[in-house]
C-alpha cells in the first residue's frame, strides 16, 4: 500500500505525525529527567532576553554581597580592636589615678606602664587583615601609626594636640553594596579619640612624676574612653546599615532565584501529565498505523 501514487501522501504524513509524537515525547521527557524546559535558550526565545537580565542581577547581587561582608569584617575586627584600646585606657586610667593618690607609686612604674600602653596602642592602631591596615583611611598600605615621626615630640603639660604619628590619609573606605547604594565605612588612627589617648601616654612617659601632667593625662585618658564609647557606636551603626543591605540582596535573590526557575525549570506534575497524554497518542497513532499499513486490496477481493 505504501508504495501505491494514492496513498503515499497519506503514509508520508502519517509517518509524520507519528516522529512528531515521538520527538515531543523525548523533549518532555528530558524536560522531566532534566529539570529544565530547555538545553539552551533556543525553547525560551520569547523570555530568554528577561532571562539573561535577570541572571545577570543575580550575579551582581551575589558580587555586592561578597563586597559587603568583607566590608562587614573589616567593621567587627575594627569594633573589637578599639575595644582592645579602651580596656588598656581603663587599665591606664586605674594606674593614673592610683599615681595620683600620693608618693607610693615611682615615676618609672608609671613611665614604663604608659610606654607598653603606647606602644600597645600603636600596634593595634597599625593592624594589617587581608594584606591592609584597616586604621590608614584609603591608603591601605601604608602603616598608619609612626611613633618615630619627628614631628611628634615630647610633650609637657599643658599639651598641644598633636597628631603627626598619623601616616595614612583622610578618605574613608567605600564599598558598593547595591545597584544605588555605596557605603563607607571605618576609623582613621589620627582620630581624636586616639590623638588624646597617645598623647596622655607621651605626657606621663616624658614627666611621670608630675602633678599636672598626670591630672591632665587622667583628663585625656577618661576624654578618649568617652570618645571611644562614641567610635564603637559609630562602626555599630556602619555595621547594621551594611546588614541590612545584605539582607535585602539576598532576599532580592531568592525571588530572582525563583523567577528564573519559573523560565527555565519544568513543572514536573504538568510535563508528567502531559507525558502520558503524548505517551497515549503516541501508542493509539502507532495502533492505527500498524492496521493501516497491513491493509491490501487483495483481501477484499
């Protein structure tokens, strides 16, 4: 019958729709086995442009995000090493304010005691994380606290201020956290929380003994606590308003996450239903065309 000029046309299309049964029943099925509607973006021309914007948002938020919690660290390490600073100014202010209760205490405990603060101090302000000093402003390499610095001098009371130690310069960090959003963040070593607390030490090194240079170190010394308590408000607030940014690129990303998968993953229920419609079509077209194709003239004759 196949071979018959009035009925070729009709096999050919019948072995037509039956390769199209077939081919829609192997791309559902990949669909299915895959869990994409596509290999590529050629089956989701329509959205495939939406697609690629919105992947693209995916991966500029992935890349804020990593930006903002370097940026974060750098904020907590910066909140607990000037805590570190305080606890040494309380231990100094305690030692101070003993020196000051008469005679017991020598002026060389009380030099040697504000030479290790000052000496400590300096070391924290000059900490380096990630191959930066966090205290320099935005020259991170260069080390921000420079005893040595012939600039700063000994000093007597009353004292002047005094903050040519400081190497770094007066720009503070900034990381972009959002398409719109940049924040900056940090604390320069020549801040005046840490100028009067380096300068309380040079005063009790140089003239330990002295009545007015140990009152006016116990001055500077509480002034730079209070200052201090300030600063660590300060990094908490740069710390919440880079959270909060984070919190919102990751919810930004679930939802790009989940509309992305709504493009390009297969709703499994209905590939399976349909599945097993093609799957019946496919046997019923198959059924018929085996009774067609044994038909022959003969038998009717």
């Amino acid at each position: 019958m196949v071979t018959r000029v009035a009925t070729f046309s009709f096999t050919n299309q019948m072995i037509s729709e039956n390769m199209r049964l077939q081919t829609k029943y192997s791309d559902i099925n990949t669909q299915i086995s895959s869990g994409l509607k596509s290999q590529d973006y050629k089956a989701i021309a329509r959205d495939s442009q939406y697609l690629l914007a919105i992947e693209s948002s995916q991966t500029k938020l992935v890349s804020y995000n990593a930006n903002a919690n370097t940026a974060l660290s750098n904020v907590n390490i910066m909140y607990s090493t000037i805590g570190k600073i305080e606890d040494m100014a309380n231990i100094m202010l305690s030692n101070v304010t003993t020196a000051l209760g008469g005679n017991q205490v020598p002026g060389t405990i009380t030099a040697n005691q504000a030479n290790n603060a000052l000496l400590e101090t300096a070391g924290l302000l000059n900490l380096k994380v990630a191959g930066r000093h966090l205290f320099a402003g935005s020259d991170i390499d260069t080390k921000p606290v420079d005893l040595n610095d012939p600039a700063w001098i000994a000093q007597t009371s009353p004292s002047v201020v005094n903050s040519s130690y400081y190497q770094g310069n007066s720009t503070l960090t900034s990381v972009q956290v959002s398409e719109t959003y940049s924040s900056t963040y940090g604390i320069t070593a020549d801040n005046p929380a840490f100028e009067k607390l380096l300068r309380a030490y040079n005063l009790l090194i140089n003239t330990p003994t002295g009545p007015a240079e140990r009152n006016e170190a116990l001055d500077l010394i509480q002034q730079s606590i209070d200052d201090i308590g300030n600063l660590r408000g300060l990094l908490s607030t740069q710390a919440n308003s880079i959270e909060k940014q984070t919190d919102k690129n990751e919810q930004d990303h679930v939802y790009l996450k989940e509309l992305s998968s709504f493009i390009k993953e297969t709703d499994i229920p209905s590939a399976s239903v349909r599945l097993t419609e093609i799957q019946s079509q496919l046997e019923a077209s198959y059924s018929a065309s085996v009774r067609i194709l044994q038909l022959n003239l003969v038998n009717y004759l």
